[in-house]
C-alpha cells in the first residue's frame, strides 16, 4: 500500500528505546524522541505579542512558573484566557480566509474546545510530546508554535511548520514536541505508544500524550493502543475530547456505552474524568494524569467531556444536529467566556488583551500572504513509496 507523504511511522523496538521517524520534512530525524535531556527547545514557551510587529516573545508555562511559586491562581487563569483566546481569534479568521477562498482543502476548527487543548498543554513539562488529530490548530498553539507558522501551513507556504507539504490535518513541529495532526481518525494513538515506550526504554521522565475524540475509541487502533500501552505500562496520557459527535454521527447512533472510561477499564487503565469546558480543571486533571505516568504508575486515559461549537469542518449546514442545540452550547458552554466570567476581567482588560491577540493574527496572515510557494517540481520530495 502507497504510505502517503506525510505518513509518520514510529518504531520504539530495541533495548536502547531509538525511535525513528521518517515521511515527512521536518520529521528525518529522530527529533523529540532524541535521548534526554535535549537541547533547550520552544517547548515550553507561552506566547506574547512584541509592542512593535507582534512577534512572539518567550516565557515559561504555567506549569514552570507554578512550581517555582511565581504565578497566582489569577495569574494562572488570566494566561490561560490569553491562550484559549489567541486560538479562537485564530480559528475565527481562518473559518473567515477558508470562506473567502484563500485557504485550499478542507478545515476543521476546534471552536468550543480551546479548554481541552489549553488545560492539557500548558500542564506538561517542556519535553513532553503529543500527537493531535484533523482538528489540530488548537493543540498545536498550545504546544507553543508560533501563528506565523501554522497560518502559513494553512496557506501552503514554505515558511509553514510543514513547508506547505500537510496543511490543516498534517501540522508537525517536533522540535516543539508536536509529533503531529493526523487525518486519519485515532492515528497519533499507535506513535505516542511507540514514542512512550522509548521514554521507558531510555529511562526518561517524559510523558507521550494523544488526543482523539470519542469517534475514535470505535477503531482497532485505539483498542490496540491501549491493549499495548497497558500492558508495558508505558508512560503515556491518551486524552479523548468527547464532544459527543463522530463527525456527523451523534453519539447515540456510534457508542452503546454514554461512560467511555469503561472502554479504559477494560485494560485495567487508569482513568479519569474532567469538565473540557473548565480550563482550569482541566489543567488540574491533566496535572495529576501526567504525576501518574511520569512516575512510572502506567498510562491514564482522560476523559474530557466537552462541546463543539461549530460544524465538523468549515461550510458544515450541521443538518444532524438541531439549530437550539448549537445556540444553547454558544450560550452556556462557551470555555472562553466562563473563563472571563470566572475571573472577572474589566472590559477594558478584556478588550485590550483582544486587541493585542487580534494584531497577532492579523500579523500571521500577512505574513503568509507575502510567504513562498512550494517549487512544483518539490512536489514528489518526502515521498518514499
């Protein structure tokens, strides 16, 4: 069978724990699977905008600073909106360039699950690794690439995080411990077993984490993985984003169970549970999840019960789902306005902190309009079969 370009495959099979990586650009080497520690990396950086051009200055997570006793419970939230934030004004003019015809292929946004994505990230240690899935701009802001980047894959430039070559459903940055998106429903699962088993292996302190959704925990590999993961208590966290929809399909119509952490149970996996739509939750959970596997205890399966608060891809007329449902989610479910709320910004914060997220996205466009177009004769590099 043709391996598609982008395909990634994980091999963590020798003593030593080598993990190689091969199929796509930014991907020919060993890169965040290289033996502990590795060089300093962006990993760990949290994103804020230069007063001058809205580039993207460095400082620690949320985690790092916690631990050194250098962030309050406000403070922590108050960077946690900024990050939930800087995705939704992302997506929203991504939906809005797709519309306008900028953008080539299908997109899929993560509005209504920035939570998920913020809580779990900003929780993990700098080289930590992840693997996300189709619906994967969230999750890779908040493994710290910089907008720039990611707008520029969406717009098939070369200055993209996979020079042009993936797009929206194949978004790598290893070097940041994003071993990458996956069109493919459920498959980063298998590759953060592999990639876990090689921490295990070299006797690392580092932790593999995927994210799928409740779809995905219908497919062999799921199965598989954890059957593995479990049974060579590896340390690895596999987060399902149940939002309660495969695709088109509710889950009613695709699960015969509503609690899917049976599904973990079943190997004798630790599981736990979380609102996705409380981002410091959340964080707390996924805290605890990481203390587990990090520690030697076996792999966590965390369910966080969140919400979708768009159609599947961008252009979805959403005729499965009724029209009250979507607006009583925007209404009562929306993880960035409980998180305002919660905190009790003033307008003046607020609108100051969405001005200064605003001008970086405006920023990433324009930097990907005046990016470079991929040579055609390029186009069949990094195919190897």
């Amino acid at each position: 069978m043709a391996a598609a370009p982008n395909t990634v495959v994980f091999l963590a099979a020798c003593r030593r724990g080598q993990a190689f990586v091969l199929g796509h650009p930014r991907m020919a080497y060993a890169g965040s699977l290289r033996p502990w520690p590795p060089r300093s990396s962006p990993a760990s950086k949290e994103r804020v905008r230069d007063g001058n051009h809205g580039s993207l200055l460095a400082f620690p997570r949320v985690a790092t600073l916690e631990e050194k006793g250098q962030v309050s419970s406000s403070g922590r939230l108050k960077e946690f909106l900024r990050e939930m934030l800087l995705i939704r004004r992302f997506e929203e003019k991504v939906e809005e360039r797709f519309r306008a015809g900028e953008l080539p292929g299908f997109l899929h946004v993560a509005i209504g699950q920035e939570a998920v994505a913020v809580g779990v990230c900003q929780a993990l240690e700098e080289n930590d690794v992840i693997a996300s899935t189709h619906r994967a701009h969230g999750h890779t802001l908040a493994k710290g690439t910089h907008p720039n980047e990611v707008m520029a894959e969406l717009y098939g430039k070369v200055e993209g995080m996979s020079h042009g070559y993936g797009g929206s459903m194949h978004l790598y940055d290893v070097e940041r411990g994003n071993l990458g998106a996956n069109a493919v429903v459920g498959g980063g699962l298998p590759g953060i077993v592999g990639a876990a088993l090689a921490f295990k292996l070299r006797g690392e302190p580092r932790v593999a984490v995927a994210f799928f959704g409740d779809g995905a925990t219908n497919i062999g590999t799921f199965h598989e993985s954890l059957n593995l993961a479990q049974l060579w208590t590896v340390p690895a966290v596999f987060v399902c984003e149940n939002n309660h929809y495969a695709e088109s399909t509710p889950a009613k119509q695709q699960l015969p169970i509503e609690d899917l952490t049976k599904r973990a149970e079943a190997y004798g996996m630790t599981s736990m549970k979380v609102d996705g739509q409380d981002v410091e939750a959340v964080y707390e959970v996924a805290k605890k999840a990481l203390k587990h596997a990090r520690e030697g205890k076996g792999p966590v399966f965390l369910l966080a019960e969140t919400y979708r608060l768009t159609g599947h891809y961008i252009g979805d007329p959403q005729v499965y789902r009724p029209k009250e449902e979507v607006r009583e989610l925007r209404q009562n479910q929306d993880p960035v306005t409980k998180a305002r709320e919660k905190l009790e910004l003033p307008d003046a914060e607020w609108e100051e902190m969405d001005s200064e997220i605003v001008k970086i996205v405006e920023a990433s466009v324009a930097f990907s309009k005046q990016g470079t177009d991929p040579k055609p004769e390029d186009a069949l590099k990094n195919v190897y079969s």
